[in-house]
C-alpha cells in the first residue's frame, strides 16, 4: 500500500531531479576557443553577439500546450497508482504536478540545449575553433 509519505516525497525526487535537468547554460553558453589569431576583445565582441542570436531564436510557444498534456496525462497516471495505495485524490493532484513539472523542464532543456548550438555555430562562423 502506498502512503502519502512515499507520494510526497517522490514527488520532491522528481521536482528536484527537474530543475538540475533545466540548469544547462543555454544562450548564456560561454565555448572554449583557441584563441590562436583571436583577441580577447574579439571574442568576448563576437560571443556577445552570438548569445544574442541564439536568445531571439527561444521559441517556447507550445511550452504550456505540452505541459498541460503532462499534467493530465500525469494525473490520469497518478490517480491510478493513488487509488491502489488507497488515495486517488492524491494520487491525481501528485501526478498531475509530476506530469507539468516534468513536461515543462524537458522542453527548457530542449531549448537550452538549442541555444547552446546556436552559439557554437555562431562561434565557428566567426573563426573560432571550439574545445567545449
């Protein structure tokens, strides 16, 4: 039989696991270069403008359509697992929370790792040889 305890704190498991997931650098990615023919003032000038490529491509638009679809889909999920422990209410509203917390920062990392190519190819456009 599954408690609440258990519910509750998977749930901060999954919350927790989201957020470390969304923290990629995304358009503020900063590349090491070989600075081989390159300035420091030429490349923090060219990284600047290549940061600012890569945010005026975010394109997020669907971000809430997908997160509500892994809110119900969570919630449909999660009424099922709660109603074997004995608490379909909670098992829902636990599920639902998983499914929107879990669908919203997938697609951040999406983006994040989008924007991180952009400027990548940005770099390299403008001579620079990548490291990481």
């Amino acid at each position: 039989m599954v408690n609440k305890m258990t519910l509750v704190k998977s749930m901060s498991l999954i919350v927790g696991v989201t957020i470390s997931l969304s923290a990629c650098a995304g358009a503020d990615y900063r590349p090491v270069v070989d600075m081989n023919g390159h300035t420091q003032t030429q490349y923090n000038h060219d990284l600047a403008l290549c940061q600012y490529q890569a945010r005026s491509v975010r394109n997020n638009g669907n971000e809430a359509k997908d997160a509500a679809i892994g809110a119900v889909g969570g919630a449909a999920g999660g009424a099922l697992l709660g109603a074997i422990g004995g608490s379909a209410g909670l098992g829902a509203g636990v599920g639902a929370l998983a499914g929107l917390v879990g669908t919203a920062g997938y697609k951040e990392v999406q983006t994040e790792n989008r924007e991180e190519n952009v400027v990548k190819s940005c770099m390299r456009a403008k001579g620079f040889t990548i490291f990481s």
